[in-house]
C-alpha cells in the first residue's frame, strides 16, 4: 500500500522504480480505483506467473525448498533492494512477505510503502470462518508457526485442566477441615493471649482470638495436602513438557517439516536472490557481550529496586492505615496494605513491559546477531529475564523476606529510620502471599485481556487522499479494503501471546505451593484466551506474515528453566514460607505425643502457645506512643528467650529441619523430573519410524543400485556414478 507522492519527488521517482522493476519480473501491479483524475493510493501486487520461478530457482533438493511464489517475491525483493539501496516490503498473496536485510522488523516498510501484508482475498471464506474451525489450526492461512502456537496452547490448556482438578481437589480438603484445625481452634480460644502491636502510632494492644478467621483461612492454605500438591506440579511440569515434545514432533511429521532448517532455507532464499551470495560468518565480539551483560545486571538492580519501592510503599502505608479515621482500614490495616501494594504491583507490570521491550530491543542491537532467528532467540531470553524480575521480585520478597527481616519487639528495623519494616499477617506469613498472588492473577487475567480485547474491538479507520471515501469497485477490492482498515501486526503480535502464556505459566508453576487455585484459573482464562487468540487474529487484525516452524522455539528451554524454577521456589515456600516445618518438629519433639502416653491429644495441641514468644513491656523503645492502659506482658511470633531475646534451641531445631527439608525435597522432585524425562521419549516410536523409512527412501532415490557383475574367477560389486566419482 503506497500512497501518491507529488510528481517529480524522490519518493515518487522510487515508487515508480520499485513497480517498473516487480513488473518486469512478471508481477502485475493493480490500482485499487481512479476518482476524478486522482488515483487512489491502494496498490495490489500479486504474482503474474508463478511458474516462471523455475528459472530463478539453483538446482537444490533440499526438503525446505521455498514454494515458486517466495521465490517470485524475494527475487522481487532483491530488486527492489537494488533500486532503493534499502530494504523493500510489497503488498502479496504469497506465503512470506519480508525485508532483505531482517526477517524481526519483516513489516517495517520502504518510505515508499505505507503498509504491507499477506493478501487474503484468494481465501475470503477461510479468514471468516476459520475461527469455528475445531481446534483452530489453519496451517495453510496462518503458516506453522501460528498453528504450532495453537497447538502448544491447546495441549497446555489441556494438561491443565488435570492440574487443575488436583488444585480444586486440595482447595476443598482444606474448605473441609478449616474448622477442624487443632492449630485453628487454639487460636479461636486464645482470647487471653495478649499481642504486641502492630505499628508504632498508639496501635493497640490486640488478642490473638481476633485473627480466627484468617487462621481458618490459612490452614486451608497452609495444610499436609499443599507439600504433596507442590510435589504433583513440579512432576506436571516435566509430564507436560515432555508430552509436548512427542504431540510437537506428531504434528510437524504430519507437515513434513521435522528435519526443516530455518537456517537452512534463509541460506537458500538468500542463494535464490543472488546465486553468487556468501554466507554471513558467525562472529562473537567479548567486549560487546560484556556491555551486554553489565546493562543487563543495571537493568536487573532497577527492577529489584521497584521491589523495593513496593516494599517502601507498603511500610509507609500500613503506618498510616493504622491512624485511620475508618475503624475498618484500621483494623484490617496489614491486609489493606498488602491488596493495594498488590494493585500497585500490577501497575508497575503494565508498565515495565513496554519498558523492557524497548530495553531488550537496544541490547539487540547492541549484539549485532548474524540470523533473525539468533536475533528472536536473545530477545526472548532476555524480555523473559527482565519480565521475570519485573512480576516476581515482589513475590520473592514476601515470600522469603517478609516478616524475618525486621527485627523484634523493642529492636526493630526500620526504613530512615522511622517507618519499621512489616510483619507477616498475624495468622501466617503464608497469607501475604496468596492475597499478593490471587490479586495479581485476577487482574492479569481479567483486567488485562479485557483492555487488550477493547483496544482492538474497532479497528482505526485509515484515512484515504484528501478524506475521500471510496466504493469499492468488487468484492475482491472490497475484501483488500477491509483487511487494510484492520488493526496493524508487527512482528511482535505473535511473541506477545507467547510470552502472556509462559508468564502465566510461571505464576502457576512457581508459586502453587501458596495459591492451590493458580492452576483452576489458568485453566478457565485458557478456555477463553484461545477463542480471544482467534478471534483477534481472524476478526480484528491484519493477517500475519506466515512463517515455517517445526517447534517454539527458545520458548521451550525457557519452560524448562520455568519448571527447575518451580522445585526451587514452591521448596522455599514450603520450607521458609509456610508453617509445616515448625508444625511437624515440634510434633516430633516438643508435642505432647512425645511421651507416648498422650495419644488421646491432637499431636499439635499446644504448638500456638509454643510458636509465640515473650515481650517485657517496659522493652519498648522510648519514642514508641503506646496505648495508656498497658500490660505488663505480650507475645510475639518468633522463638527468643524472654530475658535477652537472643534466639531459643528450638529456632534452630526448626532452621535445620527447615534447610533439611529444602535439599530434601529439591532432590526428590529433580530426580523425579529426570527420571520423568527419561521414562518418556521426547519422540513417539511411530515418527522415529516414518523419519527412518523417508531416509532410507531419499538414500534410495539418491544412489544407483549395486550391480553383481561375474567375472571368470570372481564375482565384483560394480556400483554406479555419484557426483562424478566411481565407487567400486
């Protein structure tokens, strides 16, 4: 699509240039219409003879040798680069529309060009009806590489609808027992254990019977069944993955595409081009790999410091929650902060991800990558690092740091020196961390398609020379004129579904431990994603560029770091985070089932008495305004001797078991992993099989069967010229 440039300019001399050159290559240039002597600035370039690519055609055998019509187009390509001295783009129905130089910006245009995209109008019927088609996979509209995306997203969804059930399984034990809990009804009964305060503003004293609902609520969470639900979807993972590997290598099979090279064909387009074309070396340059490496560490330690910005944040607004004039934000100040920290928190995600496009984009640049696909595969690595930080630090932080770094009663660390670092919800640590995680999963999974949808929902009308409208002069013209009004593609249209899909994958995954419910939403925002997917890329968009594919990609090692990350984060929780380690020591070793003359009580009676420790009043540091009215006692969580609060045997009985746990567990589930690996062959025999049959077919094809020839006194095995040699 080009529009008129005045008569005489140097856009216009080029235009010109650029079709007098696609015609004589045998490519018809059509003029969308003519209205009172001035052309309308739509250009239609279609391919005239398709045939007539044999003759730029090397004679090559190669499985992924390009259809006539690409051939057509990059020769075309080739001379338009020539006349330009620059990369073109043009207006085609053939299977790949690119730039000479970088297949990444493939729709960035020539200045003659105002826009370029894969012509529908032969298929009218396809891009209307394809998103009813079951399982979506229009591979010859779309190209593989958007079916490959379907097809990893449809069998995502469809292992995790049975993580989900597991996840909705162990969510329901936890609702069964919640008023069960002999740790719950301690708390509920301990209306005379006296707490310390919250803040440091004539925050009151406070029972620990106060938090009996969010202790129920927490021992829904926090329960026997989370440890085996965290081992079940460290193995999940791995089943997954595995699983993919063998349907991908079904599917690519089917397309005859398993041993396809990418590198491959760019070199055979490129000889297609230019047959006297020389391959670009592979170079590595140390000192631009350690520029690469020092912004990237720069821009890490911004995003921690955004984490610690929240963190700040929170601080400062629990101190002022607690003044509140509202009785309710008073009393419930540590979970007001925590949801609106959490509100923030997503803020800041919506706006770094452009931030670190942007970022990652100049890095790029900056390695200078020989191919598009190196290029594709470092931006990724390094979007999903900083997108990484960007969703997760905050997380890390209350998930290992939160309430064991802010010192005790009477010696407190505190932000300037003034704002005292939060605590841990009076009933678990865990709890700051499924209220951060449930709201930071809804919004993302609401909020955010939602926007995404309504951005899209009215493509932007493109004005046409002077604002004058046009009628299309037939449904072919028609059809062009309505895709060209559709929202724009770039490159990046299908990375970012990719990469909304591996983050979600990652708060499923890393996670679960805290939030049981991960997997049940995944899986429901699944079931409406795919259609949301189709319908934007049907409906709502501009046809993207096909491209061949026979995998993901880096997408898959990125999963798979996603999957050793899930071990080690869901062992922290689970060790560090949650209360089942101190739970299960002192069962074994404080509890009153110890003796073994106490089996009529619970094994954990006592543990809530046991788990808090004691804070002489008079402690307190002077400028702190206590209430009037004060006791000579309160509890804390912690386990410190009452006289110089220096840590008690048991703190250190519970770290052992804690860090014992740890490598226990991480060990466990990585050996199950790998033996899951293992046990499950990345390709089905039957793929193995037809791979195996097509080779011995091609070597078949390839060489001129041995003849026995005999010969008085012997017998020789004569075979036949290969490549000008005689073999004998």
């Amino acid at each position: 699509v080009s529009d008129i440039h005045q008569m005489g300019s140097e856009k216009e001399i080029k235009r010109k240039k650029f079709l007098d050159e696609l015609s004589k290559k045998g490519f018809t240039i059509k003029v969308r219409g003519q209205r009172r002597g001035k052309l309308i600035p739509r250009y239609l370039v279609a391919p005239h003879s398709p045939g007539k690519a044999e003759l730029l055609l090397p004679l090559l055998s190669s499985r992924s040798l390009p259809s006539p019509s690409e051939a057509v187009l990059r020769a075309a390509l080739w001379c338009c680069s020539r006349v330009h001295n620059a990369p073109c783009c043009i207006l085609t129905q053939s299977l790949r529309a690119t730039c000479e130089e970088t297949w990444l910006f493939a729709l960035s245009c020539h200045p003659t060009c105002t826009a370029a995209m894969p012509g529908p109008c032969t298929v009218p019927s396809t891009r209307s009806e394809a998103y009813l088609t079951p399982g979506f996979l229009p591979r010859g509209y779309f190209g593989e590489k958007v079916a490959l995306y379907f097809a990893w997203l449809g069998w995502y969804t469809y292992l995790l609808g049975i993580a989900s059930v597991f996840g909705m399984l162990i969510f329901v034990i936890g609702i069964t027992v919640l008023s069960s809990s002999q740790l719950s009804k301690e708390i509920c009964k301990a209306n005379t254990t006296i707490m310390c305060p919250l803040c440091d503003q004539k925050c009151p004293f406070w029972l620990l019977s106060d938090t009996c609902t969010y202790a129920k609520i927490t021992h829904m969470i926090d329960n026997e069944g989370t440890v085996l639900f965290a081992m079940f979807m460290a193995i999940w993972a791995t089943v997954f993955l595995e699983l993919w590997k063998r349907q991908r290598a079904t599917v690519v099979t089917k397309w005859d595409l398993y041993e396809w090279d990418d590198d491959e064909e760019e070199l055979a387009m490129e000889l297609i081009n230019n047959p006297l074309h020389e391959p670009q070396q592979y170079q590595h340059s140390y000192f631009r790999s350690t520029i690469v490496i020092l912004l990237v560490l720069v821009m890490i330690a911004v995003l921690i410091g955004i984490a610690h910005a929240l963190v700040i944040y929170r601080v400062v607004a629990m101190a002022l929650f607690t003044q509140s004039s509202l009785e309710f934000i008073r009393e419930h100040a540590n979970t007001v902060a925590v949801v609106t920290g959490a509100v923030l928190h997503y803020l800041t995600i919506v706006i770094m991800t452009k931030v670190n496009r942007h970022v990652a984009l100049y890095l790029c640049d900056l390695e200078q990558p020989r191919t598009f696909s190196q290029r594709e595969n470092n931006f990724t690595v390094k979007i999903f690092t900083f997108q990484f930080f960007t969703n997760f630090s905050s997380l890390i932080y209350i998930a290992f740091f939160l309430g064991r770094i802010n010192g005790h009663p009477g010696n407190y660390v505190r932000v300037a020196g003034k704002w005292r670092l939060e605590e841990c919800h009076p009933s678990g640590c865990i709890t700051d961390l499924f209220i951060q995680m449930a709201t930071i999963t809804i919004l993302k999974q609401t909020l955010s398609n939602f926007v995404e949808y309504l951005q899209q929902k009215l493509p932007k009308k493109k004005n046409l020379i002077l604002g004058e409208e046009e009628e299309a002069e037939d449904p072919c013209k028609q059809w062009w004129l309505s895709n060209y009004q559709l929202n724009q593609v770039h490159t990046f249209s299908l990375f970012d579904e990719f990469l909304e899909m591996v983050i979600q994958y990652s708060f499923t995954t890393i996670f679960v431990a805290a939030f049981p419910l991960a997997p049940v939403l995944a899986f429901i925002n699944n079931l409406v994603e795919i259609r949301l997917d189709a319908i934007k890329m049907v409906h709502l968009r501009r046809r993207m560029v096909p491209r061949k594919a026979n995998d993901i990609g880096i997408w898959l090692q990125v999963l798979e770091a996603i999957g050793i990350l899930a071990v080690i984060g869901n062992g922290l929780v689970i060790a560090i985070t949650s209360d089942f380690i101190p739970i299960q020591v002192y069962k074994y070793t404080y509890g009153p089932c110890v003796a073994g003359n106490s089996s009529a009580l619970d094994c954990s009676a006592g543990y809530i008495n046991h788990s808090l420790s004691t804070f002489r009043i008079r402690d307190f540091e002077p400028h702190m305004r206590l209430p009037e009215q004060l006791p000579d006692f309160a509890r804390y969580r912690d386990y410190r001797n009452a006289g110089d609060y220096s840590y008690t045997v048991q703190f250190w009985h519970v770290f052992a078991a804690r860090l014992a746990f740890l490598i226990l567990f991480e060990h466990v589930a990585l050996c199950i992993k790998f033996i899951a690996a293992w046990y499950v062959p990345d390709v089905p025999q039957s793929v193995k099989n037809i791979i195996l049959d097509e080779k011995h077919t091609k070597l078949q094809k390839g060489l001129r069967w041995v003849i026995l020839e005999k010969v008085p006194g012997a017998t020789v095995l004569t075979g036949a010229t290969v490549s000008g040699r005689r073999k004998t």
